[in-house]
C-alpha cells in the first residue's frame, strides 16, 4: 500500500489520504479489520440501548 493510496469512506464522497509511516505498513490491515469489528459491535449495542458498551 502507498502511503497515497486513497481510503473509500461512507461519510463523504471525498475519499481519505493518510500518510503511514512504512514501518506500520504491515500493521494496518488487522488494526482496520479490529476497527471494523468494533464499529459492528457498537452498532450492535445502540440498536438494543446498551450504552455501556457502546
């Protein structure tokens, strides 16, 4: 991945430049996979009014 490769982003039709140091290059995949799960998961929890976990 290019530190110029553009990110696709649901809030806007813009999409997202990050600059990524390399040494994190390899990191990147399973820490936006965790994002990912996260965002599931609080999504989950403000449709049944867990708050707490959200």
């Amino acid at each position: 991945m290019s530190d110029l490769t553009p990110a696709s982003s649901e809030l806007g039709s813009e999409p997202i430049i990050v600059h990524v140091d390399a040494s994190f290059e390899p990191l990147i995949p399973k820490f936006m996979a965790n994002r990912k799960k996260e965002i599931t998961t609080m999504t989950g929890a403000v449709d049944q009014g867990d708050f707490e976990t959200v």
